[in-house]
C-alpha cells in the first residue's frame, strides 16, 4: 500500500498528458491534478507507523519503505504544503496557455518525487527519488516568465548534477564498505573507517548544496525568486528539506566522528545568521524569503548536527508550512512588482493577517509550531551554544519586521479572491500544529516582539535595510565555475578535517 504514495502522482501525471493530448476539457485536467494530489493522503493515514518490502523479497535484496517516526513529520508536511498548491495553482495558471498542463504534470512528478524521498530506507532509492524531485524543480523553475529564470534554472540543474554524481560515488562507497544500502543494515554494519569517513563527508557536502544551506547557498535565492510564485513555495518549502532527509540517514548509518559534527553544527549557524544579515537589505520580496530559507535550514542542520533528528523533521515540517504560506501571500500580492514598497496588503485584511501570522511562525513564535521545533532543537544544544536559538529568533523577527514595515501601507492591484483561503489555511495550520503538540505561550516571544520593532527601527535609521544590494550579472559560466569551486573547496576541507 505505501508504495501507492509514490504512484498516484505519477497516475494521474500520465492522465494529464493523454487528456492535453486528447484536448479534453480543463475541468477534466484540473480534476486529474487535485485527484493525483490529495490521494497519497490517504495512504499516508492508513498506513502511518507500517513499513513494508516491496514486492515481498527479502530484506537484504528488496526496496524498503515505510512511514512512522523520524520520516513521518516530513511526509505531513509535504501532503499539506502540496495539496494547499496545487489547490492554489488552479487559479494562478492560465488554462488558455498551452504550457499549462505540462506544468501540472511537472507538479506531480515533484510530488511523487519527494514523496518517494521521504519514504525510503535505503541510500539508492533515497537518490533516485530526489532526483526526481530535482528534474521537476530545474523545470518549473525555467516554466517562468522572468528574464532570468534560464539562467537561474540552468545554474541549478549543473550545480546540482555535480552534486548528484558526488552522491551516488559515497553510495557506492558505502555498499563496497558494508555490504548493503539498507539503512538499518548499514547501521549494523557500518565500522569506523578511512572509506566511510571520505564517503560521509563526499555525501554530506552533496546533500548540503541541493539543501541550499551556507556557504553552498549560490543558486538557491536566484532559483527560488524567479520560479512561478506556487513553484517557490514547493522550492523552499518542502525541496530543500528531501537532501536534509538524506543527511539524516546518513547520519544514522554511519560512524559519524566528533570533527564532522563541530563541522555541521558549525555551518548551520552560520547559515543561520549570514542569511539574516543577507535578508535585511533586499527590495526583492521573493528573495527575502529565499534568504529565509537558507537561514531558516541552519536550524534543520543543528537537529542534525546535534543527532536531534526529532528535533530536525519537526522544524523541517514548521518551516514547510511557514514559508510554503509566505511565497504564496507574498507572491499573490507581488505580482505585478516584487519590489518591496511597491505593493503590500492594505487592502487585503485576510492576506495581511495570513503574512503577519505566518512571519511569526517562521520566527518560532508560541503557541505556532515553530515555537515548538525550537523548544526541541534547544533541548539538545550544548550548553555553550544555548545563545543561538534567541539570537537568531530576534535576528529573523528584525527581518521579517522590516518585511511587514514596507507592506503596512501599501496595497496590491488585482488580487483574485482565491488568492487569499491558501495562505490562510497554511497559517492556520501553524497554529493548530502547535497547540496540537503542545507549544503553550511563553513569555520570552512576547520580549522578541517587543525588541525586534526598535531594532528594526534601530537599523532603518542607521540606513542598514535601505541599502539596496546590486546583483552583479556575470555570465552564467562564470557563475557556475565560481560556485562549483567554492563546492569541491569545501568538500575538500570536510575530509581533510575527517583525515586528520
């Protein structure tokens, strides 16, 4: 049965193909989508807590996949964020544009992509399940009209096929090591090792860059920014959390030495707060959020470091529900200017009290369920490190105070209605997952508030977020020979580190 996740996305993808082909009527194809959308919820409630073998084969030979644990907030998180896009999606295509249909079906292949991501317990079908994924986002992100989105996609796809063919090479290394690519065999198997060691920190610098997280960052906020508004919020809500998955795995696996965790720990906090800093002075709403997604993985990336994978799966389903929100809001009202000052949400109260709730979500504010993610990742901090978690909460409420600042006053022309209900229902999920899991009000979110209005005020006045960062335009090849650098640099000094 939990196999059926996987292929009812692709079912109903096929579908799409033979009624654009057949030119059938776009009530048909619009319910093919949400059907091939909404199905593998189903499967995922009735089959929560069971693992099974497809195919019946032994253990050792088979593909095993199963739903419960550490998986099971990330597959949640998926099935929310996708089912509230692809209802979004309905009205934001144009069915008069022949690329449509093709764009829907790219839609499914990411969801059965990710889907198949989040279920597997084993590295090869982990991998071939991203990839999947990844296909679909290079796509959809080249699907948009923006003048940059060519080059945006195109510097993803080749950054991240670097990374793929880096990935399968530690798989590889793992099963000549061990034997097997079951994770739990490999656990059981796994013995420290020169050739484990290279294979971790090879597999754990691949995953980093399709993640986006800090310092390999480089293609996530151009990529983010210019993909169709419901693709964003797939992008940075729930893409970048299938190689955090696999990081997991990894982690679980395999002897993972002291130098390779003060390493992860030590990346997450910085990309925690190089993407605070890097969100303060941009005009560009969307890639003010996709800064936020490289900040707000850095937390993803402690519960990892830290072997707080509770802690990690729950704020990867926090995030995917706050941001999946905010690219929807943000982007509905940004259509025509994505300039910051330009449009704002004067006259959309719902949209304005949808944005303003889910900035607090993804500050980690109670009773939302960021607050209870955070409460899990502080639990496990060392004591050295307790500062962290309010530093960042207050430096990502400065922020997104600044966000709200320059939408206060502003309004927005053409706003369809059924704009509205889909940001909305993922800000009340925020809130209903957290008191649901028990994040009770505490009194230091209301300090962080209180402090980021002045602070913010603070910086404007110091003329830190008027300062408009230019993006200089190099040719794409210039762009991508510089971050693959900085890629295979960094993959360096993770095994020099681990060989020392």
């Amino acid at each position: 049965m939990i196999p059926l996740m996987v292929a009812f996305p692709l079912l109903f993808g096929f579908i799409i193909v033979i009624l654009d082909t057949l030119r059938a009527r776009k009530v048909l194809i619009k319910g093919a989508f949400i059907t091939g959308a909404v199905l593998p919820a189903g499967i995922f409630v009735l089959n929560n807590g069971r693992a099974e073998i497809v195919g019946g084969w032994d253990r050792v030979a088979g593909i095993e996949v199963g739903i419960g644990g550490i998986n099971e907030p990330f597959i949640a998180g998926e099935l929310m964020l996708f089912t509230v896009v692809a209802l979004y999606s309905i009205s934001y295509f144009d069915f008069r544009d022949k690329k449509t249909p093709k764009a829907l079906v790219l839609f499914l292949l990411m969801h059965s992509g990710l889907l198949g991501a989040f279920i597997a317990r084993d590295f090869f079908n982990f991998y071939i399940y991203m990839e999947i994924a990844s296909v679909s986002a290079f796509a959809l992100v080249a699907f948009s009209d923006d003048p940059g989105s060519k080059k945006a996609a195109f510097k993803y796809l080749l950054l991240s096929l670097l990374a793929s063919y880096l990935f399968i090479f530690a798989i590889g290394l793992i099963y000549m090591e061990t034997g097997y690519l079951n994770v739990e065999l490999v656990a059981e198997n796994a013995l420290p090792s020169r050739e484990l060691n290279v294979a971790l920190g090879i597999a754990f610098a691949s995953l980093l860059l399709k993640a986006g997280i800090f310092p390999l960052h480089g293609w996530l906020p151009n990529a983010h920014s210019v993909a169709p508004t419901p693709a964003s919020a797939l992008l940075s809500g729930i893409v970048v959390k299938a190689p955090a998955y696999g990081m997991i795995l990894l982690f679980s696996a395999l002897p993972v030495g002291e130098s390779l965790k003060t390493v992860a720990l030590a990346v997450a906090v910085a990309s925690i707060f190089f993407g605070i800093v890097m969100m303060l002075p941009q005009r560009d709403a969307k890639r003010f959020l996709a800064y936020s997604t490289v900040s707000q993985m850095g937390y993803v990336l402690i519960g990892v470091a830290t072997f707080n994978f509770t802690g990690a799966a729950y704020y990867a389903l926090a995030h995917s529900l706050a941001k999946g929100g905010l690219f929807l809001g943000v982007g509905s009202l940004g259509r025509k200017s994505r300039k910051l000052g330009e449009f704002g949400y004067r006259n959309a109260p719902l949209m304005a009290f949808s944005v303003l709730m889910l900035s607090l979500a993804i500050g980690g504010i109670s009773p939302l369920v960021g607050s209870y993610a955070k409460g899990l990742l502080s639990s496990s901090l060392p004591g050295d490190w307790n500062w962290l978690i309010p530093l960042g909460t207050l430096g990502t409420m400065i922020a997104f105070t600044g966000l709200n600042y320059h939408m206060l006053g502003r309004e927005s022309p053409e706003i369809k209605p059924s704009w509205e209900p889909p940001s909305l229902a993922l800000a009340l999920l925020t809130l209903a997952a957290g008191i649901y899991l028990g994040a009770g009000l505490k009194l230091a979110d209301v300090i962080y508030i209180a402090a980021a209005v002045p602070g913010f005020f603070a910086l404007k006045k110091l003329g830190i977020p008027e300062v408009e960062l230019e993006v200089k335009r190099n040719r794409v090849g210039e762009e991508i020979n510089v971050l693959a650098a900085v890629f295979v640099t960094f993959m360096l000094t993770v095994l020099l580190l681990q060989w020392s």
